[in-house]
C-alpha cells in the first residue's frame, strides 16, 4: 500500500491516469443514472482528487476549471435530476465564498465572528428591495423594480454594502477581544436579522416578515437567469474571483498583518501594525464576499425572508470553516463543500430513504428524530469530533516555503540595510 | 548627542509609582543600560517609550520631537523598535514571515496593488523577501528560515526577535533583557550581535538586562533605577563601584564591606 502511495506521488502520468478514469467513470455513472447522489457526490470528490496530485499549480487551475465549467455541468445533465444537482453545487459555491470570507476573519485575523450571516443578508436585502416593487414604497416616481441587468452593477453594491456594515460593525465592537468579541458579533447578527424583521414600519423597507417576493432574475443581453444550471455559472466565476483574491491576499502586506494580530496582538502592534484599522479590513473584506453571495442567494431564490438568516446560518459557516481547517484556504473549500452537500443532500436523501422504510411498515421512526431534523446535533458531533481528532482542520493550514537556496544566491554581495529611515523613508523600499 | 531624552517621567499604577521622576539622556549611535533590581520600573519605563503606556507626568523626547500619547504602531515609524521580555514571536508564522511582518511600515503595497498584482506590489514583495532573508543572515538564522517560529530554541528566538526589531529600520533598538534564560556561549554570542549590530549600522542600542557581565562589557552608559527613581548613571565602571547600586542589589550591609564590586554577585 505505502509502495503504491511512494510510486503515486513520484509519477505524474500515473496520476494523471488515475485522474482521468476517476473522472470519466464517475461522470459517466452521474451521466446515465436518473438520480444518483452517491455518484454525484465522487463526481465532486474528483476535485479534492486534483488537489492532491502533484501537478504544478497552473495545471491545476487548468483542470479544475475545465471539471467546474464543462464536465460537471455536461455530466449531470443526462437525466431528470440535472437541475437539482446543480443546485446543490450552486449552493456548495454560495457557502464556499461565505466560508472563504469567514475564514479570513477567524482564520487570518483570529476574530471569532458568531454573527456573520448578517452580511450575507445585507448583500440580500439589497438586491430584494430594489429589484422588487418594494422600494417604491420609499423611491417615489415608480422605478422599481430594476430591470435584471442592474443584478451585474448589485453584485459589486451588495459586496460594498456587506463591507460598510462590516466596518459600522468592526468599529465599536472590535475594542473587545476572544469571547466578548463572539458574544457582541452574535447579538449584531441577531439585531440585523431583527431588523430586517421589523423595518414595515414607519417606512416599509423590508416588508418585516412577509419578506420579498418575485426578485427579478438577473439578465445579459436579453437572456435571463432563472434556473439552478444557470446560476451555477455566476456563482463559478464570482467564487472565482473570491478564490484568487483571498491567495493573493493571504501571501501580501496585508494577510501578513492579519495573522501578526492572530498570533499576537501587542508584538503586532510594536511592529508598527495598526491593530483597529487592519481588524476592521478584514472585517470589510470578509463580509464583502458574503454581500456578494447574498444578491446571487437572493436573485436565485426569487423569495427571502428574515428566517433564511438565522444564528444557526451563522453557526453552520464557522462549522465549515473550524471542519476544514482555520486559515487553510483549500481546507475551507472542503469543509464547506462537505457541510452543504451534508445539509442538502445526505440528510435529506437520508430522511427520504427512512420515510420510505416507514412507509412500507419496515421501521418505526418517528418523523421528530428524522436526520434532517438532527442538523444542530450533527454539526455538535462534528465540532466535537474536529476538536479531539483534527484540531487543525482537514486540511491544515500551510506555511509559505520559500526557495532558500534563491534567496541565498540573489543575497550574496549585497550588503545590509538596517540604518537610517529617513534615508529608507525618501529612498524606497522597493527598490 | 542626544538621541532619546526623558525627563521627570513619572507613572502611577493606582498607589504604586511605578517610574517617578526619572531623567536622563540616552547618547546617539552608543549603547546604553537600564539596569535595577527586579520591580525597578525598567519594564514600564520600556513600555512608556513604546507607546503601550502613556506617562502620567514628563517628556519623551525622540530626537528632539516628543512622542508622548503617540500611539505604539506609529511610534515604530518614528524609529523606535523593541524586543519583549517574555518573548512575543509570531509562533505559527515561519521564521522569515516574522521577519516580513517587521517590514510592514515600509511597505506601501495596498489592497487594490495586491489584487490586482500591480508591478509595484509585485517588485515590492520581491524584496521584501530577500531583504528579510538578509537579516536573517546578519542574525545567523538563515538556515532556519522556513521553520515554525515557536519550534525555535529559546536562543534563536531571542535572535529571531532582534532580527525582527531590526527589520523596522529603528533609530533606536530597545532590547529588554535579551540575554534572560540562555546559557553563557549564546549569551556570548549575544553580545557580538549586539556590538555588530551597533557598529555596522551605527543604531542606538538600549538594553535592559540582569546579566551585569553583558550590561559592563557593552554598555558606554548605564542608568540604574531602583524603586522606579534615578539612584546612579555613568560608565560601567562609574556604576559598579556606586555604593547606591550594590546597596540596591545587595543590601545596606554589603555596602561596609570592602572592595564589594557588582559582578562579583552575578
């Protein structure tokens, strides 16, 4: 076994075989089967299979591109079941982005955020209420709702909006560190979510819990955007630009500061870093993912109410991000892919399957204990299991190596300058 | 010359005054002590410097300029950097992020350049690296550059400390007991980066430390607080035969004895 793991990781053609009939083999099974979670679920699994081959990291782009945009769409749509495949992997890409936002939050910067589904309905509420007829009731002149091609300009006004909200947040709550700081973000959760429970009165913006109904899809050129296949394709590429963004942002100036602060905040802080100001961006830029998301959830739900943006939505993205490993980017891709294909499909077939045996007289279950009840019981199990077994996450969170024999070659014959900053200041450091 | 003066510097922790009154002058591009038994207000004098507290009376001034209610991060762009007591590595980063993250003043690149991988940004993080790799050179931790800084021996991570400190580009390095828990060859080797780093790059090095071996041979001067005031300043030798100063190690009747000279004890 370990003879094959050796040889596995030294060939790549090897791999690329492998790679390739575990690709066509599961896309074939979802292709001609009516519904078939279990191969859907390995047709997804060959993603986490690229991952770990050995392939130079542009290839892996390459490919993993190629699985997202044509295979797994062309696959899937074989039989009966194609739209509600694809809807599982639109939400697997909404909860992927959230958790990549999150992630910077806990994982970079250390701040325990137990609210951060706010954003995610602040990026909502902003597309609902004007691509509905809602904002006439305080826009007069009859403009809304917006025609579907305003969604391209919400997407980027949603991701702004969750940022302003991150930064109206950060600035009196970030004063308080470690559990205070998870209790003060919980409870503005809860506000927001109360408040957008409750703003039919005086002025009705919200519509309070009726919610908003009929959001007008999102449209280009005339074509319209209603179908989970199609928002499938929105969600790839702003979970795209999410994606990158965070690497970039990881290995720069900024991601450096961040976990500076995380590991600790008083050395940060002698290191010239200022800790409110670098706190509150990655507040903004966590939430701003979730904003964005939160226009597409809202314009792919055509309906949202306050109650799709609980405590235990909240819950379930620090699940993602605790399950996949804090500040490990692809760890975090993982974990969420896994508690949302969990959520909506595990659970849920699950339920079916015993409704079924009940049905036909085989077991008893009562349908309170049925598995898609038990979500807060399981995601408990799986904090608990994650804490003893997997402190650090699936996929635990790596260093940057750098290529020390470089460095040494490009430093030889070059000397040392530690001395004067005003020289340093006027001269540049990037020089 | 001068390059940080204090004067009547006084803190207050409810009753207790932790620094009161103190004066003095740290000379330019030397290297200069606070020595004091244990709870002579050496540490909150450092942390009054810093930015971390704000003095209740007196003046701190930085090369003329004052920075006192400056806050902590801008005072490291005003050149003064530091090392901590009980260390304060960032222990999950790797040996040369540390280092980077000491850079962060200098570095210009913004959110906008580093998403969009702008050719400044770009040229700038280039350098970032190899500059970081150099101090790391001049402290003698090139080999280890991509370890965990928290696996670092207790020696290198005094060092790594140093190196981070310097990536600032500080006028003055404040170093608070950097030779605390090491054995005498790495404290031997302390003094010899300490001495480079004051020679090559001609910085204002001011130490607290404990070890009087380290304070007499690098010291030029030396300022000895005891319960949180003045008791004696000077050269080495000025202070180690001041009966203030044995007395405040030693106590009133070391002071009668003969010849009572302060390495002696150490």
């Amino acid at each position: 076994m370990n003879h094959l793991k050796l040889w596995l990781g030294r060939s790549q053609p090897a791999q690329a075989l492998l790679l390739t009939l575990f690709v066509l083999f599961t896309a074939a099974s979802v292709y001609f089967s009516d519904k078939s979670v279990v191969a859907f679920l390995l047709l997804l699994g060959s993603l986490l299979l690229l991952y770990l081959t050995t392939f130079r990291t542009s290839i892996k782009w390459g490919i993993g591109a190629v699985l997202l945009v044509v295979v797994i769409p062309f696959a899937t749509s074989g039989g009966p079941a194609h739209q509600s495949y694809m809807e599982v992997a639109t939400q697997c890409g909404i909860y992927i982005a959230m958790a990549l936002g999150l992630n910077i939050v806990v994982g970079f910067a250390g701040l325990l955020d137990l609210g951060f589904v706010a954003f995610f309905a602040v990026g909502a509420y902003t597309y609902a209420i004007f691509a509905t007829p809602q904002a006439n009731e305080f826009i007069s002149g009859q403009l809304f709702p917006l025609p579907g091609g305003a969604f391209w300009i919400f997407i980027v006004l949603g991701g702004f909006m969750a940022a302003l909200f991150g930064l109206l947040l950060g600035l009196p709550v970030l004063r308080v560190k470690g559990d205070y700081l998870a209790i003060v973000t919980l409870g503005f959760g809860e506000i927001i979510r109360i408040i957008f429970n409750n703003l039919d009165r005086p002025v009705n913006i919200t519509n309070g819990a009726m919610g908003l109904s009929s959001i007008q899809p999102p449209s280009l050129f005339g074509f319209s955007f209603t179908f989970p296949n199609q928002f499938y394709f929105i969600v790839i590429l702003i979970l795209a630009i999410v994606i990158f963004s965070v690497k970039r942002l990881e290995h720069s100036r900024l991601g450096r500061a961040w976990k500076a602060i995380r590991e600790n905040e008083i050395a940060a802080q002698s290191m010239g870093i200022p800790l409110i100001r670098t706190k509150l961006t990655a507040f903004a830029i966590g939430a701003s993912f979730s904003g964005m998301m939160g226009v597409v959830f809202a314009a792919k739900q055509t309906f949202i109410d306050p109650t799709s943006f609980t405590l235990l939505e909240s819950i379930t993205i620090l699940v993602m991000v605790l399950l996949g490993g804090m500040g490990s980017v692809p760890g975090v891709i993982l974990g969420a892919a896994l508690v949302t294909i969990l959520n909506l499909q595990v659970l849920t077939e699950l339920t079916n399957w015993i409704n079924q045996l009940t049905l036909q007289g085989i077991i008893h279950i009562p349908n309170s204990i049925s598995p898609s009840k038990m979500q807060r019981l399981i995601f408990g199990a799986i904090l608990v299991l994650v804490a003893i077994f997997r402190p650090n996450g699936l996929i635990t969170a790596k260093n940057k190596k750098v290529d020390a024999e470089r460095l040494k070659t490009l430093s030889t014959g070059r000397s040392l300058s530690v001395t004067s900053p005003a020289k340093q200041h006027s001269g540049g450091v990037g020089q | 010359m001068t390059i940080l003066r204090v004067s009547k510097l006084v803190k207050r922790f409810g009753g207790l005054t932790a620094v009161g009154g103190v004066d003095f002058a740290f000379p330019r591009g030397k290297i200069s002590a606070v020595i004091g038994p244990n709870g002579a207000g050496k540490t909150t004098f450092f942390n009054m410097i810093t930015g971390i507290y704000t003095p209740d009376e007196g003046v701190i001034e930085l090369d003329g300029a004052s920075i006192v209610g400056v806050k902590p991060h801008q005072i490291v762009s005003m050149g003064i950097a530091r090392t901590f007591q009980n260390i304060r590595l960032f222990g999950s980063m790797t040996v040369l992020e540390n280092v980077m993250v000491g850079m962060h003043i200098h570095l210009k690149a913004g959110i906008v350049g580093t998403l969009l991988s702008l050719p400044a940004a770009r040229h700038e993080e280039e350098s970032v690296y190899l500059e970081a790799y150099r101090l790391l050179e001049f402290v003698g931790l090139q080999e280890l550059l991509n370890e965990q800084a928290a696996n670092l021996p207790y020696g290198a991570q005094r060092r790594l400390e140093i190196a981070r400190a310097l990536a600032t580009k500080p006028k003055v390095l404040l170093l608070d007991e950097p030779a605390a828990g090491m054995n005498p060859r790495e404290t031997a080797e302390l003094i010899g980066l300490i001495r480079r780093i004051q020679e090559e790059t001609g910085m204002s090095v001011i130490l607290i430390e404990h070890d009087m071996k380290l304070v007499m041979e690098l010291s030029e001067h030396i300022l000895v607080l005891d319960y949180g005031t003045k008791i004696a300043e000077g050269g080495p030798d000025h202070i180690r035969s001041h009966p203030k100063v044995i007395e405040a190690y030693l106590g009133k009747s070391a002071v009668e004895g003969d010849n009572v000279r302060l390495e002696v004890v150490t």
